[in-house]
C-alpha cells in the first residue's frame, strides 16, 4: 500500500514539473520550438536561405551538447517567397498552428511589416528579423529585438564617405516600390538634409521583378555621380549590368539587405566597383573569434565557405542561445523578453546589447567594395 501511495505521488510530483515545463507555448521539458517565415523560394530566396543555414548551423552545435537548459531547440520553418500576403499566413500558421515560443529570422521589410499585427496579438517575442527598417526600431516595441544596424545608419554611412571622400553632391536613387524602398528613400533624404542637399534624380522598380528599365532611363536622364541601391539582388544586378551597357557609370552603393554573395553572382563583372556598407564583420575574418566559430561551425554542418547572410544568420542564433541561457529554466515569453532588455554580453568579439528603452543590438555598419570578384572592407573611396 505504501508503495502503491508513493508511486501515486511521485507521478503527481513528475506530471506536476513536466505540466510547468511545458507551461509556455512552444516549450517543454525537452524542446523550444522557434518559428521562422522568410524566402526559400523565389528571385529573393538566397536570402532566407543564408540566413536559415547559418542559424542551424548553430543550433545544431547547440542541440548536439544537449540544448539550452536540458531544451534542445526545433527551428519550424516556412518559405514566404518574400511576398506579404504569404508572410501574414505562415505567420499565422506558426503561432497558432505549430504554436511556437518565438519567431525569429524573417527576412525583408514589407514582410516583416505583414507579420507585425499577429506578434502583437500573440505578445511573442520576434527576433533578430533581417531588415534595417526605422518602423522595428522607432517607435519600440515591446515585442521586437533587432541584431542589425538600422537602414539609416547604413545610408548616413554612405552619403558620409561620398560627400567627405569624394565630394559628391549629386546623388540619385534606385528603389524597389514598397515599404522596404520608402525606407531607404527616407533615410536618403534624411542624410541629405543634414547636408542641405536634395536628391538628384530617383527610379524604381516593383517587388519581385527585375523589371528596371524604366528606373534606369529616369536615372540616366538626372545625370547623379553616385546612385544608392535600395532593392534585392536579382533587381539590383540586372540594373548594375544595363547601366554598364548604356554606359552610365556612376558610383553604385547597396546596402546589406541586398546578400552581398547572390548579388555578386548574379551581377557578374557589372558587379566590379560597386561599394556595399555591411552590418556583420567580414565572413573571412577569422581573427575576429565569432567569425572563425562561424567557419568551423558551418563547416562541419556542411553548408559551404559562408557568406555575410549566413554569418549573419549564425551571430543571430548565437544571440537568441545566449538570451535563452540567461533567462534560465523557467522559460516563458515574458521572461525571455525581460531576460533580452538586461542581455549585455560579448559574442566573440561583437558587443550586444538591449535595454528596455533601446531594443537594437549592434550599431556598426561596414564598407565594402567589390574588387575581382570578392566583398573587400575599405575605410574611405
């Protein structure tokens, strides 16, 4: 009998700690399920796809020494093909149906913006989304944490080395037509007020095209020293290739957003010259520890020689590990976001960081150049 009675509560007493375990959605006593809607698909799947592979390269690390606090962690993938409609749906799909405890990875800014109702009706935590946009950054919001410098760091930066290197005054813009290319656009302008200068021309194009031709023929006819590129990579590379075949010849700047590797690839040797401002270090780096971590990891994961997409992907993993880490065994969505507004830890030499009044992790931005081929860091033009 007495036996009978001790079984009955030590079956109680293990019910009770799995039920607390698993008391928040998306966590049990063996498992944080982490949700993530980006491109895997389409003319902008080489993004979604960098940034999945260099975050399962880490979390695979992770899981294989035994997780996060006895939790090994399931990434719950879905393929938006950077278009809003799918994002809002997969969004949808993962917090209610998958019911995951954070999403994390979403790639772009019209898509980002399509998710931003759901996470706040859900009040779950959306991490490291790969976009510079202001409206993740200002107002804050409680939910959203950025890695990422912002899209207007990126262009002060740029219009910064243009004026004071160069002394360009004339500078134009290309843009995809949509929340991602009006952000740019703003930025831009904002930039240039400082400067009591105004923009010298503008083109754009539409989402998911590569149809630039008239984006182009506006620019040509401004007649800027300098255009910065605010579109993805199939779009911005078929731009770059019919300015050199008309033989407009002005200095092209990208910002990171565009994947500095598929850009390359897909521009060719139109591709030679142009200057893109990065937000992670050099994926080649290895005297910087994150860096070599990164390499090694991504290696033994089998994923190839890596790229700033996926180094960014990987720093973002590491992040989320690190604020799961302190936020300890009790894991509810409030206390991993109480748990982020105190994170300040160096992660192998890059210094991030939140508050709960500045919710933006890393604020440096780097130029590069394309010369033969490769993404090479500069400091001045």
């Amino acid at each position: 009998m007495k036996n009978k009675l001790f079984s009955a509560a030590l079956g109680l007493l293990l019910s009770s700690l799995v039920s607390t375990a698993s008391a928040e959605t998306g966590v049990t006593a063996t498992e944080i399920k982490i949700g993530m809607a980006n491109a895997q698909s389409g003319p902008t799947a080489g993004l979604g796809l960098g940034i999945k592979a260099g975050s399962e390269a880490y979390f695979k690390k992770v899981n294989a020494a035994g997780g996060v606090n006895g939790r090994k962690i399931t990434l719950v993938s879905e393929d938006d093909g950077y278009d809003p409609p799918r994002t809002a749906a997969a969004t949808d799909k993962l917090i209610k149906k998958d019911g995951v405890f954070a999403l994390f990875g979403y790639v772009g800014t019209p898509t980002s913006k399509a998710a931003m109702s759901l996470v706040n009706e859900a009040n779950i935590p959306f991490f490291a989304p790969f976009t510079g946009a202001e409206f993740l950054r200002t107002p804050l919001n409680k939910h959203v944490f950025n890695i990422r410098s912002s899209y207007f760091n990126e262009i002060e930066l740029q219009v910064e080395r243009l004026v004071t290197d160069a002394g360009v005054t004339k500078i134009g813009l290309f843009y995809q037509e949509d929340t991602y290319g009006k952000v740019g656009k703003e930025g831009l302008q904002v930039s240039l007020q400082k400067r009591k200068m105004t923009m010298a021309g503008e083109g754009f194009y539409q989402r998911n095209t590569e149809d630039v031709d008239a984006g182009l023929a506006a620019l040509i006819a401004a007649k800027p020293e300098a255009v910065l590129m605010v579109g993805t990579y199939k779009a911005c590379a078929a731009f770059v290739q019919k300015a050199a075949a008309a033989g407009f010849k002005p200095k092209f700047f990208n910002l990171s957003f565009v994947g500095t590797a598929n850009f390359i690839k897909a521009a060719g040797d139109a591709a030679e010259g142009v200057y893109i401002t990065q937000v992670v270090p050099s994926p080649f780096d290895e005297s910087i520890p994150i860096v070599k971590q990164y390499r090694a990891d991504m290696k033994a994961a089998g994923v190839g020689e890596g790229d700033y997409t996926s180094l960014e992907g990987y720093i973002n993993a590491v992040a989320l590990v690190e604020a799961l880490k302190k936020t300890g065994p009790d894991l509810t969505r409030a206390s991993f976001m109480a748990a982020l507004e105190k994170l300040n830890v160096n992660l192998g030499g890059l210094d991030i960081g939140f508050s709960p009044t500045d919710h933006q992790g890393l604020n440096t931005v780097y130029l590069t150049k394309v010369q033969k081929g490769k993404p090479v860091p500069v400091g001045k033009l």
